[in-house]
C-alpha cells in the first residue's frame, strides 16, 4: 500500500497499491472492502485524493505509465485517463 485516503462525508476509506497496482474501497461504517479497481494503473499507485462532494476519486501513478485517472466512485467506472503526464511529452 503506497498511499490511503478517507472521503470527505467519512463513509470510505481508500487504498492504492504498489505491488498489484489496484485501488480498494472500504466502507468505514461496515469495516469491509465494499469494492476493488484491479489494476487501475500500470505502475504503483502513489498518490490518491477525492473531491470535496466525495464524488470523485483521483489516483496517481509514478513507475511504469505515469497518468493520472479519476474514478466515479458512485458508477464505479473511469471517468477521465490522463497519459504520459510528466515525462516530457
């Protein structure tokens, strides 16, 4: 696990992972992973946030692909991919 973050309403509490590259959800309320974005990027996941609304989830990567992604936390899916952010190009 590289970085964890907890959503503004409190509900989740967020992790990303260096070694299989995947971000978890856990409901905080429940205490158990309500939901698991396997291989969300291609390299370690080293930074994560969410926005304000707890809509929102940004995760970062820095080895392998660097990109950022946002994720609808409520539809599940990828909302935006940002590629080859910071390598030059």
């Amino acid at each position: 696990m590289t970085s964890v973050v907890v959503t503004p309403d409190n509900k989740y509490i967020i992790s990303g992972g260096a070694s299989d590259y995947s971000i978890k959800v856990f409901d905080l309320h429940a205490r158990k992973q309500v939901y698991h974005f396997q291989d969300a990027h291609k390299g370690w996941i080293k930074s994560l946030a969410v926005t304000s609304d707890s809509r929102f989830l940004v995760s970062g990567s820095g080895a392998g692909e660097v990109s950022i992604k946002m994720f609808d936390l409520e539809t599940k899916q990828v909302v935006h991919h940002f590629s080859n952010v910071h390598t030059g190009k």
